[in-house]
C-alpha cells in the first residue's frame, strides 16, 4: 500500500495549472495536520495494509506545509500499518520553498526523496509559467537537495511552451543534465481550460506548437537522456543508477494507493468494512469543507465506486503498457486468473497488427510497447481496449 497525502494550498497560481489547489491568506495548519492524521489511519485501517510500500506527499505545494506536519502523519501511518526502515518517502518541492533549513527539516521528519517542480532553467520561460521562482533559484535548489538527498532528488521539466523552438528545448535539456540528480520527469505542457495561459494560446496572442513539433521535441529529450546514462523506463520517467521511484512505479503496476486530503485519489480493497472489490476513491476537492467532514463524520471520501473485473483490467493495461517492463503475465493473472494475455491478445486482432507494424511485443515476459510504441500509446490504446472488451 502506498498512502498519497495531499497538501492543497499554494502561494501563487501558475498559469498552466488547473490542479485542486488553493491560494489562502491564512492556513489553519494545525487543524489541517490532525485531519490528514486522522484520514490516514481511517484509511489504513479500512484498507487493511500490512505494510507500506512508499509514502507520497503532493499538492498543491507541499513543501509549504511544516516539517512537523510530514512528521506526524508518518508517524500515525508507523503506528497504523508497517512502515519499514528504508521506504521510499517522496515529497514534492518547489525552488521557492526549499531553503537548506527548511529541506534539512524534511530531512530530519522522514522524507528521503525529493521531487523538484523545476519545470524550466530559462527565467523567460518561468515567467510564461507564472512560476514563483528564477532559473538561479531552481539551480540553488537542486545543489542544496542533493547535498541533502544524494540520489534521490527528482527534477521536473516541461516543454511544448507556447513559442518554445526544438533547440532551445534541447539547450534547456542540456543545462537541466548538468545540474540534475538520477531521476528526471518529463511532461508535455498541456491546455487546461480555465488557466491564464490557455487563454492566451487560444486568443490567438501566444502560438501553440504543433503536433509534428511536439513529437520531435519527446524523441530528441529521450536520446539525450538516454545518452546521458539513464534508463526511459516510463513513459514520462527516466532514472539512472537504479533510481525508479518506488511511488511511480507502483502506480503504474496498479498495486494499492491510498489517497488522503483534499481531493486526493485511492484505488484499494476495503477489508476493514467486507468489501472484496478494488474501490476507485476521491476526497472532497475544497480543504474546508474536506476538514469539517473529517472532524464531524470521521472521513473525507466524497465518492467511491466499485470497478469491475473489465475497468480494473483496463486500467492494468493502459498503466502498465506506459512502462518499459509493459504488463507482465504475472501482473494480467493477478487481476484475470481466467484469462491470460495470450488469450485476450494473442488472437488475431489489434495487438496482433500492431505486433507486425512493430509497436508492440507479446512474449514470454508480457505484453510491453516497442521504444517507438512508447510516443504513440495513446493512439494505440483505444484499439487494445476494444480488444479487450470482446475478449
């Protein structure tokens, strides 16, 4: 079981960010710790772990909350479940908030992993971004994390901005190479309704980049990466040195999650209350309301719904086929114990063409996209899944 805690307040709004997050004049932090405390033992218990894999801490911007908040929520899931000495406890950072006093104080409260919203090392493009901190910033950071946190500091990177060119992508890449630790993170920026910057591309003041372009940029990032030592072994994760995030690659095997705070997502058995079904769960989104209902009913879960045999294996797919290890027989027979991969995808049909066309390998290890597979998953996916629903 891998517990997600979710810390929903930032300073500022970024300008591509939709996520639930909240930009308050005050934080009642205290109130907000005894809640997550209280959810994560809730959830522990109903979930019914033995032991925890990996402790995850995202927001918002949680980097803002204190060092004795991280403390005493892992020392509530310490005292409901077992949380073994050397698990992966990550939390997500940004340059602004990560000061050596302050890192050295997550330091000291459990965290041994760091993830670092860098998103850029250009200030033009951090502008664009609506991001609190400068280019100098995100370096200082990174230098101070891995002094703290020696391979295990995680740097996020964005591109597709609006008006980026392909080399000043590849410049960026290349400053970011000389800075980072072992494990870095890609995403394609994308337009979310409702955020400053969408409106911008889509009033016509700022150029979207085009699709061709986009896809030039992923491929010349993973070249580089992977020239660079590291292994593209997700496909917006790359690691070198062994250093997988626990947390990622958990998610991407479908194992157990437990979501706690506001708006955070779970997927896990509820034992504790008889259920026998994998529950897709969310929180209540706004951290006021999630709070009262934590402190009057006892829990924050806004929604829960059974998945069936069907979307739990769909969602086994469309994860695990985003990871260079693919699906894995072991992996498909824990969730369909009547029928195996070869039975669902080794009949003529989607997989078996685009097993031809080269984008997919079926074999004694499971079912896993080529390297050129990996760009395309989305336009491959819909026709695995339709695959699937005849089977």
């Amino acid at each position: 079981g891998t517990p997600c805690l979710q810390w929903p307040y930032c300073r500022k709004r970024c300008s591509y960010c939709n996520f639930n997050k909240y930009v308050v004049p005050a934080v009642d932090e205290a109130a907000m710790r005894a809640c997550l405390v209280r959810e994560a033992r809730t959830l522990l218990r109903l979930s019914q772990v033995q032991s925890v894999t990996s402790v995850f801490f995202g927001g918002g911007t949680p980097s803002l909350a204190s060092p004795r908040t991280m403390a005493a929520v892992l020392e509530a899931i310490a005292g409901t479940a077992h949380l073994p000495a050397g698990a992966e406890v990550t939390l997500e950072a940004n340059p602004s908030s990560a000061s050596p006093p302050r890192l050295d104080g997550f330091r000291a409260a459990g965290i041994n992993r760091l993830s670092i919203g860098v998103q850029s090392l250009d200030d033009a493009e951090l502008q664009l971004l609506g991001r609190e901190h400068t280019a100098v910033e995100a370096r200082r950071a990174v230098e101070v994390a891995r002094g703290l946190f020696p391979g295990r500091t995680s740097i996020d990177l964005i591109f597709g901005l609006p008006g980026q060119s392909q080399s000043a992508w590849a410049q960026g890449l290349e400053a970011a190479l000389g800075l980072c630790d072992d494990h870095v993170s890609l995403y394609q920026l994308t337009l979310e309704r409702g955020t400053a910057l969408a409106a911008q591309v889509w009033g016509g003041n700022l150029p979207a980049p085009s699709q061709d372009l986009l896809a030039d940029m992923y491929q010349t990032a993973c070249t580089m990466l992977v020239a660079a030592g590291f292994r593209h072994y997700e496909v917006s994760n790359f690691a070198r040195k062994g250093a997988l995030s626990t947390h990622n690659l958990s998610y991407w095997r479908a194992e157990q999650y437990i979501g706690v705070g506001p708006g955070a997502h779970g997927r896990f058995v509820p034992w504790g209350e008889g259920g026998c079904s994998r529950e897709a769960r969310v929180q209540t989104l706004e951290p006021d309301a999630w709070m009262r209902e934590v402190q009057t009913q006892g829990h924050g879960t806004r929604r829960r719904v059974v998945l069936s045999p069907l979307e739990q294996l769909e969602e086994v797919l469309a994860l695990g086929l985003r990871t260079d290890e693919g699906v894995t027989h072991e992996r498909w027979g824990h969730f369909s114990p009547h029928l195996s991969l070869e039975g669902v995808f080794g009949a003529p049909g989607e997989a078996a063409e685009l097993q031809q066309q080269g984008w997919l390998v079926l074999d004694g290890g499971g079912l896993r996209c080529r390297r050129e597979g990996l760009a395309v998953l989305d336009s491959l996916l819909p026709g695995l899944l339709c695959q699937l629903q005849r089977g």
